[in-house]
C-alpha cells in the first residue's frame, strides 16, 4: 500500500486452482484469478466531519468449479463472470459529531453487513456472502461481483451499540448504476460486550426486504405445478420478499501468541418464492496455530443451505417426468478446512479442503440421469499477493 498524506492505494491480487478429488466431475483443474486496485482519500484529520473517497477497478478471469458440480456454495469467493470493471464509486461522510456516518454511490452491502470477523479465513464464498441472499436476490444482491447503487447509514453511538441501515438498488441484470429495478432495504442491530473483556461477544441481528416480484418456485399462475404438462409455464408472482437473520461472533482464547475466536449465523426467508429458504453456518479461527507462526491463520467451517420446499417439490415433479426417482436430498452441506501461510508480510499461501455432501441440495441431474448428485471432495490451493 502507498500512502501520500490522505490518500491510500492499494493492489491486490488472488489466485485460485480448485479441483474435485473425488465424486463430480472428473476434469479440471478450475482456476479463478482476481486482481483489484482501489484509490481512498480520507480526511481523517478532522475526525467530527471526517470523509471518505473511494473507487476500485476489478479483473476476474478463470472459470469457476461450483457451475461444473452444480454446488450452490460457491467453492471461492472470488469465482465469477470473467469480466474487467468498476467495483465500487462512494463518497462517505462522517455527521453529528462522529457518532454515524453516511455513505452514498455504487457501493458492496456484503463487506458490512452479515460479516463475520472470525470467517474470513475461509475460502467458500458462502462463509462471506450467505448462499440464500447470493441465491434469492436479484444478481445474488449488492455483493461481489456487483457492486450496487445505494445509501447506508451507520450509527455508532457507543461502542457496545451499533446500527446499520443501508437502500440499494436492486437490477435484476446486476447493472450497478441502473434504478430502474425493485430496491433492496438492509437493517443490522450489532450488540457487543464491555470491549475491555477479556473474550468479548458481538451479537448482530437483521433483515432485509426487495420490493422486486419473485417467481413462485413451484405454481403456475393456473396454479398448476410448472413441471405440469398442462402449465402455461408462467410463475405465479409474489410481490416483495424478505430475511431475517441473527448472527454471533465469541472470541474464545486471547493469548499473546494465540487469537481463537467462533462464528455461528442462522436465516430464514419464505419457501414460496426463493429457491433457499434456510441457511446456517458455523466456523472456528485460530490465529497463530503453530509455535513461531503468529501470523498464520488456521480455519473450519460448516455451512447448511436447505432448499425451499415449493422448489424441491417442483424438483420431484421434474425428476418424475424424466423418468428419475424423486430427489431423496433436501439440502447442500460443506464441510471445509484451511489454512492460511503467511510466506511473507505481503504474499500468502492458503492450502483448502473442502467437502459437499448432496451439491445442489438434491436437484436432479438430468445430464446424467440421477435424482442427486454424488458427493464431492475439493482440494486447492489460493494465494494472496497484496501491496
């Protein structure tokens, strides 16, 4: 990073080769790449009316594994349309008196909301990003790899008490400029602990509302079942849709050498209308993992992604008249394990395991005549060059 007075910029730059061990596809190995370039200007001398300016670029190249094994948890969190173009354009600014600030232009929800500090050492997208927003929302929501039109409010009046409150656009074709779609509402109440505790606790608990229409995952405006031979292939639509979500990260070990902390987060949304109508994780980080390794980082997690029951009962539907049992899975489980080498102070090395138990929560495969998918284990490694 070089730093001139107020301005920061910054280049990154994230490699990923990922490929199925056993179970899936056989072919690979799939690579992704990423490489971003932010700019920040900040008047962070006078702190009351303090401002930020910021705008980056991102190149994403490579294609990803989880379309080939039609995982719902993207396997990386970098995996998306190749593409070369603007991230984020926002202009924030600190009010009355520092205690919240505002932040306006074409903007991600998923870096402050629904974020896990003890997550980010794990590779699958959906410890970052849930899989039922990244599944539900239009363009999977004002998150990487598109960046959405918006404004968000954050109150700080303490520092055990916060609020976020965020509206964006929300395009259907994910075109971050555009408001000519539905708008995306976004609330997070974050509690924490005395910050001087010895393990502290924060508690965020949230919802967000779309006022976009949603296609009935399973009848027909006839109300008929669209697997139907009679349908008109028309979803019946359902104005607006909804989550809510509560989440909790607890640091369990604070040693000089040794950070342990845990994640666990739970949310819901209407079965009709979305294809995910549950999800949850749960995650463990340990920072400083070996003796004379501070800065490396080692990580597991669990996540669960339950497939709405208006969806799996279309999918029974479509499996019967292909001629296939009925799907006997009903949700998406991944298991994974990292960890995250420190090789130097700017360049990283993060072996990954990760293991899908029903990819697709128990969608058919019709290419191969199956009713579910077969398990898969991942294996990859990602490295993180950062100046």
């Amino acid at each position: 990073m070089l730093d001139r007075a107020d301005i920061a910029l910054e280049f990154s730059d994230t490699e990923a080769l990922f490929g199925g061990a056993s179970g899936g596809p056989k072919a690979g190995p799939y690579y992704d790449g990423l490489t971003t370039l932010s700019l920040t200007y900040g008047s962070v001398r006078a702190a009351p009316c303090a401002c930020q300016i910021h705008v980056s670029t991102q190149q994403i190249r490579g294609r990803g594994l989880s379309d080939a094994i039609g995982a719902l948890d993207t396997i990386t969190g970098i995996e998306a349309p190749a593409q070369t173009s603007l991230f984020e354009l926002w202009y924030d600014q600190s009010v009355a008196g520092g205690a919240a600030d505002i932040r306006v232009g074409r903007q991600a929800a998923d870096e402050e909301f629904m974020v896990s500090r003890y997550a980010g050492g794990l590779v699958n997208a959906s410890f970052g990003w849930p899989t039922l927003p990244a599944s539900d929302l239009p363009a999977g929501g004002p998150s990487y790899p598109f960046a959405m039109t918006g404004i968000r409010l954050a109150v700080h009046p303490s520092d055990r008490v916060g609020l976020r409150f965020g509206i964006y656009d929300s395009n259907q074709d994910g075109a971050g400029f555009s408001l000519r779609g539905g708008a995306l509402t976004i609330a997070e109440l974050v509690l924490r602990s005395d910050p001087q505790a010895a393990l502290p606790t924060t508690i965020m608990l949230g919802g967000w509302y779309d006022s976009n229409d949603f296609a009935d995952q399973y009848r027909d405006t006839e109300d008929l079942s669209l697997a139907s031979p009679r349908s008109n292939g028309m979803p019946r639509l359902h104005h607006g849709d909804f989550s809510f979500y509560a989440m909790i990260d607890q640091a369990l070990l604070r040693t000089p050498t040794r950070r342990i902390g845990g994640f666990a987060r739970v949310m819901a949304a209407p079965s009709d209308r979305n294809p995910v109508a549950f999800f949850a994780d749960a995650g463990i980080s340990v920072q400083g993992p070996l003796p004379g390794r501070p800065d490396d980082n080692f990580s597991a997690g669990f996540g669960y992604a339950w497939v709405s029951r208006a969806a799996l009962t279309l999918a029974a539907d479509q499996a019967r008249k292909a001629g296939l049992a009925p799907p006997d899975g009903r949700a998406e489980t991944i298991f994974e394990l990292s960890y995250d080498w420190q090789a130097t102070p700017r360049l990283a090395v993060q072996p990954d395991v990760q293991y899908l138990h029903h990819p697709g929560a128990g969608m058919p495969d019709y290419d191969v005549a199956r009713a579910v998918r077969d398990d898969v284990l991942v294996l990859g490694v990602v490295t993180h060059l950062a100046f």
